[in-house]
C-alpha cells in the first residue's frame, strides 16, 4: 500500500570521490544538504503522517502527490527529481535528469539513476513488489516465506544480496500483543525492508531520519539504526513489563490485597499478559542476535559499523537475561496467587467442614426423637422436649469449642 524512499544527504563533492562517468559535480549550498534528506513517498493512500510539500515548503494536498499521477515508476522517479531539484518544465528532467549517486549530483546523463539508501515498503501490493524485483534484479519473499521458522529461510545470501527476516513485538502496549515478521534486503548500497504491520520502532527512525538525516548517511547506518531501535524498544517492554510485574506482587502478597473477598482473576490476566509479553520479546531477541552474528560474519560492513554490531550484540543478550529474569517471575507469581486461591478456597471448605460437624450431633438427637416407636418413655414425660432441645444445643456448642481451642477456627 505504501513506500517510502529515502536518500543520503547531499554532500559537497570531492575530487576523489567523483565517479568515472560524471564529468562535472553540481555543487549543493548547505541549505539545501539540509534540505535533502527527505522521505520520497510512493503511496496509494493518505494519512496523517504523508503531507506533501511544495519546492517552497508550502504544503500541498495529497492529490497532488507527484506519485499518484503514475503508476510508472520511472516516470514517478522523473517527478521525483523535478521537485527536488526545482525544475519546473518536467519534461526537462524526464529527457535528462539530475541523478543523485551516492551522496551527491552528478551532471544530467552522466550516471546511472540515484539509488535511494532504504526502501520501505509498508503492505506492498503485488505490482509493487514486481517493481521492487525488477528495479534490484531480486527475488522478494513472499508473505508466507516470510513467515517460515528454518534458519536457511531467515537468513541467506542470494547472488550478493542479504536476506534477513526477524520477528519484531507489535502491539506492545495492548492486551493483545503481536510478533510480526520483518525482511531487511541489502542490495548494494540499498536497503529493502518489507512488513506488513507498522511497529513503534519504524515510527520513531523515521522521524529521527527527519530530524537527523545523518542517521542515513548509508543503508548499513538505516539497517543498524533500525535494528538499535527495535532493540531499544524491546528494553522499554521490559522495563514496563517488571514495573507491572512489582505491582502484580504487592496486591497478591500485601495484608490489604490479600483479602478473603480478593478477586484474583485480574491479577491472574495481567500476569498472563506480561508472561505471553516476556515470550514474544525473547523469540525477538533470539531471532534479533542470529541476525547480529549473521552481519557479523559479512565483508561488507567495516570497523566502525562491527563495533556497533558488536555492542548491540551485548545490548541484546543483557536484554534476554532481563527477559528470562521476567518469565521467571511470572512463573513464581503464577504459583504464588495459585497458591493462594487454593489457600482461600481451603479456607471456605474448612468452615463447611466445621459446620457439618458441629451441627452432627444435634442432628443425631433430633433423629433419635423424631422415632415413632410406641414405647418412647420421654415422649410423655413432661421435660422430655426442652431437655431435647438442651441436648442439641450442647452437642452443637461442644465441638465448636473444641475446635477454637485447637485454632481450627
């Protein structure tokens, strides 16, 4: 339904870093370095989140979006560049355009067409898809594919391209939470990530890439940016998870929870709640720290981006310890209120159990009275009645008395 195209930041160019086939660098002001770090939107429809604006900064309706007058891709790539660059005839770009290689302009029909840094693709439809497979020559996975637990499916090299697909927690915050499978695809010097659900930590690096479009200074930056703040968020869970967790506690064990009329089937669905959250978060991490040993194990990234592979490899095992510390508590207060439910209906069953023999006795006397036998000597006796209902009631008060002396009750 939605992608998103994002570009490195212009940068002045140098001589040594010139490509082959660009005789001339157009030179970008610092304005405009800041001015380009912009999210290029393909999109079908509009939210809240995908206002337009103009070469001016004013902002303009979603109709007018440059990307829903054709579903041709390059010709919508052709657009792209006439807004950017502020070209008003884009029949001029369309015939020769500027293209942005790397981070910077190269002359017009110098160099190939710019390739953006990270690809998101949010719900793709299937000509999206195809457009992706033919733009990059790659194979995308499908939905299903995505889904599949082998290892060889998860995470693989195809003809020099990444594959990468881990589950990411959804939905966090509600009753309700989610793992959703994500796909990271590094061609090149472009990242591909393709998800059919639109997690906390995608939201927040976008707006961070806003902010500070040094953060995608390169598509190994967006991919370990990305994976930072899903490891970040994954932290946040869990701090929130202990915090309802102590909460949890003091009402199963405190004098003023424990009541005898304590309804503990709240507490029971809240600690069921953080234990299916604990689950989720280290099926995440797992798949989070194989796709860390995996990048680790590739040329391609250099020292800088191996040392934060390599702290957030820490990150995520500190935050496993801290997921396994949890499900080890929702354990203990799964027993702990079990026990104490038993604890109250033991309670319950006791008095029954008191009350069935204390009231024994009288019951025995009032049976052997209510005899019609003939021959009954205190059926005409004149006391026989009172001194009947004395014997219940001193068969009653016995036990009872004996049963608080012994602390039964």
């Amino acid at each position: 339904m939605e992608s998103n195209e994002i570009y490195a930041p212009l940068r002045t160019s140098t001589d040594g870093d010139q490509p082959e086939n660009a005789e001339r660098d157009v030179s970008a002001s610092g304005a405009e370095d800041e001015a380009h770090g912009a999210i290029e939107r393909s999109e079908k429809h509009t939210g809240d989140d995908h206002d337009d604006f103009d070469e001016h900064g004013h902002e303009t309706d979603a109709e007018d979006d440059m990307y829903c007058d054709s579903d041709n891709p390059t010709e919508r790539l052709d657009r792209a560049f006439a807004r950017d660059f502020a070209v008003e005839d884009a029949s001029e770009v369309t015939r020769e355009p500027a293209v942005l290689a790397g981070t910077k302009v190269v002359a017009p029909g110098k160099a190939a067409k710019a390739a953006p840094v990270w690809i998101d693709l949010f719900e793709p439809d299937a000509s999206e898809l195809r457009a992706i497979e033919s733009r990059f020559g790659i194979e995308v996975p499908t939905r299903e594919e995505m889904q599949e637990i082998e290892l060889s499916s998860r995470l693989y090299d195809e003809d020099g391209a990444l594959f990468m697909t881990v589950t990411v927690l959804n939905k966090a915050a509600t009753d309700d939470p989610e793992s959703i499978a994500v796909t990271f695809i590094m061609v090149k010097k472009t990242l591909i990530t393709l998800r059919y659900a639109d997690p906390i930590p995608f939201k927040t690096f976008s707006r961070r890439v806003k902010r500070s479009p040094g953060l995608a200074s390169s598509a190994d930056a967006v991919l370990l940016g990305l994976l930072e703040q899903i490891v970040d968020r994954l932290a946040d869970i869990m701090e929130i998870a202990v915090a309802d967790l102590e909460k949890i506690s003091n009402a199963v064990f405190s004098k003023e929870g424990n009541r005898p009329d304590q309804d503990h089937h709240d507490n029971l669905r809240r600690i069921g709640r953080a234990g299916n959250l604990a689950s989720k978060a280290k099926d995440s991490l797992l798949n989070l720290n194989r796709m860390a040993l995996f990048l680790n194990t590739q040329a391609r990234f250099k020292k800088d981006a191996k040392a934060r592979l390599k702290t957030l490899s820490r990150d995520i095992l500190s935050i496993t310890e801290h997921a396994n510390f949890v499900a080890n508590k929702v354990t203990f207060l799964l027993d702990a209120t079990l026990g104490m439910i038993n604890l109250e209906q033991n309670n319950i069953i006791k008095i029954f159990s008191v009350a069935a023999a204390a009231f024994l006795p009288p019951t025995l006397i009032a049976s052997i009275y209510g005899m019609n036998f003939q021959f009954m000597p205190e059926l005409h006796w004149e006391f026989g009645y009172p001194l009947a209902i004395a014997l219940m009631v001193l068969s009653a008060v016995g036990p009872l008395w004996y049963f608080k002396r012994k602390g039964w009750l």
